[in-house]
C-alpha cells in the first residue's frame, strides 16, 4: 500500500504528549494470539516492515521464552513461516494519512444574486484534520489518552465567511438627483430609486445592504437645484 506510516495519535500516558509511535504484532496461530515482535523497522516509503532480526528462529512466544520448552525450536517463527505459512500473522498499528481530504460546500442562498452555483476550491492547509482512533485499532476504546481532532465545523466556518465575501457586492457611483425634500445627510443610506423602481441595496453575506452617501455636490444654475450624490458600498463584509 502506498501509504506512509505516521505515529499513532494515541500518548503514553494522560500528563505525557509521547506517541507510542507505532505496534507491531505476530500471531503464530492464524490470528488467535498476539505478541509484540520488536525486531523490525518501518519501511519509510510504504505501509510495511522489514524484520531485521539476525535469527529469526530465535523469534518465540512469550510462553516458550519463559519455559523454555523442548518443542521451541519447531515453534519459532523461522520455522513456521517455513512449515505453516498460513498460521504466522503480523499486525501493524500505526498512523496514516488517507488520499481523501474533508470538503465543507455552503448550500446556495437566496440572497447569492444567481441560483448558478460557482465552485471555489481553497486549501486550508493544517485546518480540515480528521485524526481518530479507527475501530480496528488495537488502541480502540484503551484508556490511553489520544490527540483525536475533528475540524469540521472549523471548516464549516471558513466556507462561509469566504461565501460572504465571495457573495458581497460593491457599488460606487453617482447619483444626480433633483432637490430632495429632505436633508440627506453624509453616511446616509441610499436603498432604493423609488421613481424608477431600482433597488440599490446589494448583497453582504447572507443579508443585504444598502450604499452609503460619502459625497454631495450642489448643482446650482439659474434654472436648476439639484445635487449629485455619491454612493459606495461599505468594504467590508457583514457590515450592516
């Protein structure tokens, strides 16, 4: 398998931040029995280990290296994986980083100006981590402790403050209209043309808002009194 092999999430102890790394197992009776085999190394570029004993035959089972019983030479693992091939297993437990990666995608709203969703990939680098004890582990359920993450509503966050933005319209411009009744005043709201039907207000995320005035100019003749007015949205998403 192409998958490098990464130390465990799961730690030593509750107070202690060492991994314990990685678990290596043999069972000598078709996966009935376990016991820790220390005498391999990790392949760096792949899912897999090389046994780097001198004497394998001198690989046994716990309880024939405390009995010391006769049969030890026919029951080492040399001599199994020669004799019964079948029944000599190894278990790894390590770390693995998966080729599938957690994607967040913000439903389309009403306020978005079109009902044609656009797709924008952004990588978020470290954010986006899903580290778990799998099931299968042998770590699964022990009362060690394990730096187990879920950033998914991190991500949900993310995607939609960049929707925000990505939705956030801007308008600038001028506006000459005739005298108005009323004093329209600098930082004023300008949120619809009611004379020509046209509605100003723009999108801000999920809402919608409506251009400031930052500017007026008198247009004073003898024949006319109107002004011009300057209009522009504020920059900053989510400002209401």
């Amino acid at each position: 398998m192409p998958f490098k092999p990464q130390p465990c999430i799961t730690r030593l102890g509750a107070h202690k931040y060492s991994s314990v790394r990685y678990w290596l197992e043999w069972s000598w009776d078709g996966g009935t029995t376990w016991a820790q085999l220390k005498n391999a190394v990790l392949l760096p570029d792949r899912l897999g280990v090389w046994i780097n004993a001198e004497n394998m035959a001198g690989i046994v089972r716990p309880s024939q290296a405390a009995n010391d019983r006769p049969d030890q030479d026919l029951e080492n693992f040399f001599y199994l994986l020669a004799n019964s091939p079948a029944q000599v297993r190894l278990r790894l437990t390590c770390g693995i980083i998966l080729p599938i990666r957690r994607v967040v995608q913000p439903a389309v709203r009403p306020t978005a100006g079109t009902l044609f969703p656009t797709t924008l990939w952004y990588d978020a680098g470290a954010m986006g981590a899903d580290d778990y004890v799998a099931s299968s582990s042998r770590f699964y359920g022990s009362p060690l402790g394990s730096d187990e993450r879920d950033d998914t509503d991190e991500l949900a966050e993310l995607a939609a403050r960049i929707q925000d933005i990505s939705e956030t319209g801007l308008l600038e411009g001028q506006l000459p209209i005739e005298w108005p009744d009323e004093d329209i005043m600098l930082t004023d709201r300008i949120s619809r043309i009611d004379g020509l039907g046209y509605d100003l207000k723009l999108n801000a995320g999920n809402a919608k808002k409506a251009p400031r005035v930052i500017g007026r100019t008198l247009l004073l003749t003898h024949d006319t009194y109107s002004m011009a007015l300057k209009l522009e949205t504020d920059r900053g998403a989510g400002i209401v």
